[in-house]
C-alpha cells in the first residue's frame, strides 16, 4: 500500500460515497473534496465536509496510518492548523492540532471497491514485469490520450534541464553566452567527456575566450591547455609545441587556472570523438560565427540549426586524432546526428530558457524542430517499441525517456496518465 492510493482515490471519488462515518462513528459527507497539493503543505486544499451535520471548510491530510501525524510533526507545524479531515488507510491512534482540537479521521479501507484494490495490486505486482509496471496494458493505451501524455512529457523533460541552464545563468551573473558556451562544451563532451568539459566550461570565462575569435590557433590553445592536453613533453610536433607556448602566454596573460578542471578521457571512446577534434570543431565553431548566441537563439528551424554547426576541425586535424600521431586523412565535420544530440540537449533547451526568462512562448516553435529530428537509439527507447510504444521522432524519444525516469522507475504509477487511466 502507497499514500499515492489514497490520493487518487480522493482526487477520483473512487470510495464509497454513502453511508461514511469517523472513526469516532460522526456522519460524514463530502461536498467539495478540494485541490490535490503537489507542494509543501497538506494534500488537499479548500475542501468542504459535513461532519455530524456540521459543514466544515479547509484542507485534507492523507495518510498511511493516523499515527504518521506524529512521525511527519504535523502537530508542531501551524500550515496544518486548517486540516478539517485526516484520511487514513488505517486508524491506530488520535491525532491533534498545534492547539490540541481534535481532527477528525475517515478509516478509507472500509469504503474501497474490492475490484479497484485488485487492479491496484496487479499493477505492483513485479513477479512478471521485465521492464515496466504496466507493460502487459500499454501497448493498448488510447493514442489520442498517449500523443497528449507524451508531449505533456517533453516539456516537463524541458523544464528539468531549465533547472540546470538558470543555475549557469545565475552563476555567470545572467550573462547568456557564458551559458551557452559552458553548455556546448558539456554537450561535445557527450557522455564520456560531458562532465570534464562542463568543468572547463566553468573555469574559463567566455570573455576572455570571445577575445579570441579572430584566431582558431589561439581558442584552440585556450581549450587544449586549460583541459591539461599540452602536458606531455614526449611530444615534438610543432603544431603542439606552438599550442603549447601559446597557451602559456595566455595563462599569464589573463591570470588563468586550470587546477578545477579534469582531464578529458581518450579510453572507450571513437576517434570521432576524441577530446582534441571535439575541442577543435568547437573553436572552428566560434571562429565561423562570431554573434553564435544570437544565431541559435534566432533560429526556428532545423535547416538554420544545420547550416549553424556545418563546420569541421582546424586542418591539422584531418590527418591526426592525437597530437604526434598521423592517421588516415579525413575531414573532421560535425555529423548531422552529432548536431541532432546538441539541438536536443543544448539548443532547445536554451530557446526554451530563454524565452522562458524573457516571458515569451516559444513551445510550438519547439515542437516543429524536435519533431523533425529521427529518434534517439537506446535501451530504454527500444524496449518501449517491444511493447507497441516506438516513437516517431525525437520528441517521442525524449519524452519516453522522462516517462522511464521520473515515473516507471520510481513507481508513480498513479501520476501518470496511463497508471491512472488503468485504475479508473
């Protein structure tokens, strides 16, 4: 038995209407069962309840046992003080106010359809289940309600990461290309190198690389040095030994540390994605469109975001991943499902914060861009298309991603729309 039970049982009127009594045997009558609280606070405000003939006003507490009151010290704090009614699964023990009234308690399992805690039961029932609560059912689910709930989905996906994007903002002082900056880097980091990056991003202050614009060789010093990559003194290339010295300037120049930052991992990964020719592309970036935060804020659609990221890494690059060590040439340009990653983790999530923080709506805008990138390929994706649920586009992806996350593995079966659909 979960608390979350209780709630949909009152936010649905899925109990025994008639006949409802106290635990201390007073008639009791439900006529406004109130507002589900998602905050702080008790569970449901502004109810209205007839108890023993008198019609009482205020809010509703939930829970498992009467004797949680205590556990949760609801009795010290005063947001409790208008607490009409304590609903309980089971009644073992008086519960009072801050001002020691008595609040009367409604047992709820005496009046739950047997049928419904049946249904309730199954859904938890993990002996089965390979991947999800309610893989067996929702496969079936209606479209319409599931289109609806996967969108629903995506924005709040959207508005989890906004709560990384305005803590850069708020830590640079709202300066906007600061945090896209810090962003790209975190997201040409990908998986492996994301967090390494994100603390390179962090250290160095995109004034001070906006200085730079002018020259590649002089970003790309900048970047290679604070990511301690021009630290082994094995290597003779010039190119290197250039880098090398010019980063070295450039600490002094501008007082630079890189003691906070870590060092990007070459191990596991694909050459393509080697620390050096993410670092360069992201330079060659910067170099090709000197207003970039402009430009990708701008942007409405995927083709501008597109011709955005065509750029490649500095020439030395084409025949090396390493610095020293030649390769088989090749140009090193940001593929279209590299850029499709940055859209969906870095871009849209930045238009979205952005029109967020200037109060203007930007969802649809959104919509048609993520819409037209192809799904994303994981494990969590593929096992969803087992059950009848693949996604059609990006925004589906991401959107089951959320599902997965925040929901199936945390057992909130009954705050997602299928959960809930099931059980009604």
């Amino acid at each position: 038995m979960r608390e979350d039970l209780l709630h949909f049982i009152w936010k649905y009127k899925k109990l025994r209407l008639s006949d409802l009594r106290t635990s201390r045997g007073e008639s009791l009558s439900i006529i406004n069962f109130g507002r589900h609280n998602h905050l702080a606070g008790p569970d449901f405000f502004n109810a209205q309840i007839d108890i023993g003939g008198q019609v009482w006003a205020g809010n509703v507490e939930m829970h498992l046992r009467s004797s949680d009151w205590y556990a949760h010290h609801h009795e010290q704090d005063v947001n409790y003080n208008n607490v009409i009614l304590h609903v309980v699964w089971e009644d073992d023990g008086d519960v009072f106010r801050k001002d020691n009234s008595l609040i009367p308690t409604l047992e709820l399992r005496k009046y739950i359809p047997l049928q419904l805690l049946q249904t309730y039961q199954s859904l938890f029932d993990r002996k089965n289940v390979h991947f999800i609560n309610c893989e067996k059912d929702i496969g079936e689910f209606d479209d319409f309600l599931m289109k609806n709930w996967l969108e629903r989905l995506y924005f709040e996906r959207l508005e989890t990461k906004a709560v990384f994007v305005f803590d850069l903002l708020k830590k640079s002082n709202n300066d906007w290309e600061q945090v896209l900056f810090t962003l790209l880097l975190k997201g040409f980091g990908l998986k492996i190198n994301g967090a390494a990056f994100l603390s390179l991003g962090i250290a160095l202050e995109f004034s001070i690389f906006r200085k730079q614009q002018d020259s590649v060789f002089q970003m790309e010093s900048l970047l290679f040095g604070m990511a301690h990559l021009l630290e082994d003194d094995t290597v003779l290339d010039d190119y290197y030994i250039e880098l090398k010295k010019e980063y070295a300037y450039q600490k002094r120049k501008y007082g630079l540390s890189d003691a906070g930052v870590q060092k990007p991992d070459f191990f596991k990964l694909r050459p393509p994605n080697f620390p050096t020719v993410r670092l360069s592309q992201l330079a060659n970036l910067y170099a090709t469109h000197q207003s970039l935060f402009h430009k990708v804020i701008s942007a409405i659609s995927l083709e501008e975001l597109y011709a955005i990221f065509n750029v490649k890494a500095s020439a030395y690059w084409d025949s090396h991943y390493t610095f020293g060590k030649e390769s088989r040439k090749k140009t090193k340009k940001l593929t279209s499902t590299f850029v499709d990653l940055l859209v969906i983790n870095v871009i849209l999530p930045l238009q979205f914060c952005y029109a967020k923080h200037r109060g203007v709506d930007v969802n649809e805008q959104i919509i048609k861009v993520i819409s037209k990138i192809k799904k994303e390929n994981n494990t969590v994706v593929s096992n969803f298309g087992k059950m009848g649920m693949a996604p059609l586009n990006a925004k589906d992806s991401q959107a089951l991603l959320q599902l997965y996350n925040r929901y199936c593995t945390q057992n909130k079966c009954l705050q997602c729309v299928v959960g809930t659909n099931l059980l009604r």
